[in-house]
C-alpha cells in the first residue's frame, strides 16, 4: 500500500505501456448527448463533489510518470466534460508534471472535449503546453445536432465550431472523433468530407454507436437501440470512407481504424484497443481516484481500487485487471477464431459482444458483419501498403497505383474485378 501523492520516478517498478484515462468531474457535463454512456455514471457516487482534488491529481500524474517505461508520458482527461474544471486545474496539472518527471521525461498532454466550454485563456493554456484536443463532432450540422444536444435540448453544432475556431486561433492542435450512429450512418462521404474539408481535420477517430435498448428493459439483451449503427452500415461507413481515404489522402489524413488495419496487415500492434488480442492497458480513473478496468466497463464489479490507497501500478498489475484483459481473447467464439479476417479485427470490443454466431455459440459481436465486409474490402490496398512499408517505401505510393490504373482494367487491389467495380468506384 502507498498513498502515492508525490511518487516519483524512481519509487514505482516499470509496468509495460498503459493508457489512463482520467475524469476530472467524473461523468458532470454541460451536454446532454443522446447516446452518450457515461451521463448515468453519475448514480455511482450519490454523494460525489465531482471535482478531482489536489491530492488525487498529485497521485494519479506522480504515479502515472513514476510508472511509464519509455521516454514518453501521456497525461490523458477526458470526461463528462473535462474542460467544466476551468484553467487553474490544467495550470496545476502542468505544474505538478513538470516537478514530477524525470530529467529525461517528456509528458503529453490531451484531453477529450465537447468543445462548447474552450475559453480563450483554456485555450492559451492548452497552446503553452502543446496539449492535443480531441473535439466531439458527428458531422455536418444536422447530422450533429440530430444527437449532440444541451440539457435544454437546444442544438450545440455552431457552440463547437466556436471552439474549433478559437482553438485555430491559439493554433491548438486538434483531432476529431466522430460517432457514426443512426443519424449519420448512411451518409460517409459527406461526414468526412465535412470533417476533412470544411473542418480541417487530419486526425479523425470514428466510434460506432451501440447502445443497448433499455426502453424495452433489455438493458443488456441482444436488441440496440434505435440510435445505434446498424453493423451492415458500419461497413459501408467504412468502406466509403476507405475508398476515398487510399485513392486521394493516405498520409495526408489518418483514420483510427485505417491505421489499426494497416499495423495489423504488417504484423504490427494495432494500436487500438479494440483490436488487440487482450484487454487491460487502458484504465479509467474517476475524479476520487477510484481506478476502473476501463471506461466501457465503470461499474462495481471492475472497480479495482482506489489511487491514494493502493499505488496505481499495482492496481494495474493486479490479478483482476489481467483476468479483465485476458477474458477478452479467452471467451471468444470459436467462430472468430476460424474466421479469415480475425488477425485483424480479434473479436472486437468485448462491450459489443452479446450476439450469437450462426451455430448459436454466445459471445459474438454485434459489428461483426460490418467488419467482415471492411476487412474483407481493404484486404488488397492493406497488402500493396504493407509491401510497400517493407520495401522501404511510402505507403502513400498507393493513390498512385490506383490513379494510374483504367477503370475498365482489373482493380490494382487483386480482386479480379474491374477497378470501376472494386476500389475505382
Ligand atoms: S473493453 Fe473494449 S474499450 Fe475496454 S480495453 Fe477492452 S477493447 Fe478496449
Ligand atoms: S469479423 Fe466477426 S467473426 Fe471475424 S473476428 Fe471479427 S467479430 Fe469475429
């Protein structure tokens, strides 16, 4: 036991990698957000301030640096809405890194926000210390709005690109993740479009929404709300995205899950969790320093202990939080194990695991058919980038080999179809 406060670098053993989200105000945000999963987090902590104190922010950042193998620290919030704690907390959080890393050690900052709450002085802040925002946007207005709403229930798009605006103005670097769900599922190209072009955007996340449907009391049976993407859509999401993505802005623009694809394709850690074979290397910490095994699963039964009483890198080391990772690859159906595209995609998220496979086994998730279709899809682009990569060369070579091929000749991706056809479309 430890009570962790002002830990420094040579105090913790060295863990391997791992990645802590921490909530400053907990599950408190501005926002209403349809979809978002977090809000009923609040009923966790009936008496909760919601407002991360000094001693739990000297412990997480203390024991989070002291506990970072590498070169690199990442100091990560997110929320709720993380920016409701106002620019002293962030003027401190940097305060406490620096006095607590090591000579040699370089502390990332991000943080993950609605972005309706950026003040210019958040913002100068944020400018300073080179943190990377990450902007909650869903598309172009309506699809947006069409969710992302207030407690009022008022639309919040223009609010965002205020923020968007003032974060250009302070030359902020930002990246975008975007929620792909009922509203804009069917619409890729304009989604992305919107986020590249009118937004800017060189880094964009997309997260398939899946909800379960608890108006019917099936809070975690197999039916999805009607916010949720539909998996075949997810696909097609991808897909379009995809197509557009290798023949016009490969190393221009990065997508969360091209990149996973890619390492994957070259034998690579995929870099996303969701991809990985096990679980376990990226934790969720609320604001009283109650650790969690992950932020998809903050409830009493993965509540592995709190910071201030139990050091951070045994709560992570610990018994429960390597059963919690190593369940992901150990239940898995039989189905995923046989199938062509699971080096890639291993199952997926566990959250979205509650459909059956065709043989009636349960465990399957419920993305699986969009993700059969998108890996199956980029399979011959993943290969000629990969080639290229252990070739020395650029993988961005690719628009080229697509540019120069006829629409009526075979697609350059292998698949014996005609390139109008496959990936010339
Ligand atoms: S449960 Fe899902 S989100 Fe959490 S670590 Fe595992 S794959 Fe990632
Ligand atoms: S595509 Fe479907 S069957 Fe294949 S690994 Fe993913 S979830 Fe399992």
């Amino acid at each position: 036991m430890s009570d962790g406060a002002g830990t420094r670098q040579s105090d913790v053993p060295a863990l391997a990698p791992f990645h802590v989200l921490a909530k400053p105000t907990g599950a408190i945000c501005n926002l209403d957000c349809a979809y978002c999963f977090y809000l009923e987090k609040e009923d966790l902590y009936p008496d909760g301030r919601f407002r991360m104190d000094d001693s739990v922010l000297e412990a997480y950042i203390g024991q989070l640096l002291a506990s970072q193998a590498g070169p690199e620290a990442t100091v990560a919030w997110q929320g709720g809405e993380p920016a409701i704690m106002g620019v002293d907390f962030y003027r401190r959080a940097v305060q406490i890194a620096e006095e607590l890393r090591a000579p040699d050690q370089r502390v990332v900052y991000t943080i993950q926000t609605n972005g309706t709450l950026l003040s210019d002085e958040l913002c100068e802040v944020f400018a300073e210390h080179d943190f990377l925002v990450g902007i909650s946007i869903d598309g172009p207005r309506e699809m947006h709005d069409a969710h992302r709403v207030d407690k009022r229930g008022q639309p919040t798009y223009d609010r965002v690109i205020e923020g968007l605006e003032r974060l250009a103005a302070h030359r902020v670097e930002f990246n975008v993740l975007c929620t792909v769900n009922s509203a804009n599922e069917d619409h890729p190209l304009e989604v992305y479009r919107h986020l590249r072009d009118d937004l800017g955007a060189e880094f964009i996340q997309f997260i398939p929404v899946v909800e379960h449907d608890t108006a019917t009391g099936e809070g975690t049976g197999q039916r999805v709300s009607g916010r949720s993407v539909a998996p075949d859509a997810w696909g097609r999401f991808l897909i379009d995205v995809f197509d557009t993505w290798v023949t016009r802005d490969v190393g221009r623009v990065f997508v969360n899950h091209f990149d996973a694809g890619l390492a994957s394709w070259l034998g690579l850690p995929p870099g996303m969790c969701i991809f990985a074979e096990t679980c376990g290397d990226a934790l969720a910490l609320e604001h009283n320093g109650d650790l969690y095994s992950c932020d998809h699963f903050v409830d009493g039964r993965h509540r592995l202990g709190n910071i201030t009483e139990t050091s951070l890198p045994e709560l992570v080391g610990s018994d429960a939080q390597r059963a919690f990772g190593n369940a992901k690859r150990d239940t898995l159906p039989s189905y995923c194990r046989e199938c062509e595209v699971f080096f890639a995609c291993h199952g997926e998220c566990p959250k979205n695991r509650f459909t059956t496979t065709p043989a009636g086994d349960p465990g399957l998730n419920y993305l699986c058919a969009g993700y059969k279709a998108f890996f199956g899809h980029v399979d011959g682009p993943m290969r000629l980038m990969a080639d290229l990569l252990r070739q020395g060369r650029h993988a961005d070579e690719v628009m080229k080999i697509f540019a120069t091929a006829g629409r009526n000749e075979p697609c350059p991706c292998g698949s014996g179809r005609k390139a109008k056809l496959c990936h010339g479309r």
